[in-house]
C-alpha cells in the first residue's frame, strides 16, 4: 500500500493520502481521525482490537471496518450494505456498485496495522 503523511502547518491537520486501489483506505482514516486531538490513542485502540480479534466488524462515524481472519474491508456507510451483503448481489448490480470503488476498498490486516502504527507515529513528532 502506498501511503503519504502530510501535516497542513496553517490548519494544524495531518492528513494521509493512500494511493491506487486502497484510495478510501485514506478517506477513512482522514474523516475518522483526520483532525482527533486524541487521534494517536484512538490508532494505537483500532490497532490492538485489529491484533486481539480475529474477525468482527467496527463501526465508525462515517465509516465500518470489516475483517476476517487477514483480510479486511473499508466500506463508507453510504454503501449501506455490508461486505456480506454485496457478496449475494447479482452480476449486474456488482458491476454498478464497482463505480464507487473510492467509498469501499480491501486491503490485508497486517497492511493497515502498519499504516496504522506509522501514521500514529507521524501525528506523534
């Protein structure tokens, strides 16, 4: 996953942008914790229950994390269907939904905990 840390100095706001595929891996994390004050404790939280649990689903704000095992799904709650949910969907509605690939994006659990721990890092500098 390719990934850049920014901090706007006139805003005081970290940012990261994730480039490719995994686009909304950043969306997520810049509207869930984008300008936190407490951002870093809530990352290294969503890190531990990423290590500790083996499958389950966290809802956020705007956003649901769903994982299985080492892979995991970003969805934007305006996709109002969960992973499961889509995987009973026709081929035709599947091919409607690819559209709206930056509200949605898979990615490995081991990825995003890294992206995790170097983002908490770089909001802590």
């Amino acid at each position: 996953m390719d990934y850049e840390f920014i901090f706007d100095t006139s805003t005081k706001i970290h940012t990261v942008e994730v480039v490719g595929e995994q686009f909304a891996v950043g969306r997520f994390l810049n509207t869930e914790f984008g300008d936190a004050s407490n951002a870093s404790e809530q990352l290294n939280d969503l890190v531990d229950v990423l290590e500790s649990k083996k499958d389950g689903v966290i809802q956020f704000t705007e956003w649901c994390i769903e994982f299985d095992n080492d892979e995991l799904t970003i969805i934007h709650a305006s996709q109002l269907e969960t992973k499961s949910e889509q995987d009973k969907l026709t081929e035709s509605e599947q091919s409607l939904s690819d559209v709206v690939w930056d509200f949605q994006s898979e990615c490995g659990k081991a990825d995003l905990i890294e992206l995790l721990i170097a983002w908490s890092d770089f909001r802590a500098e």
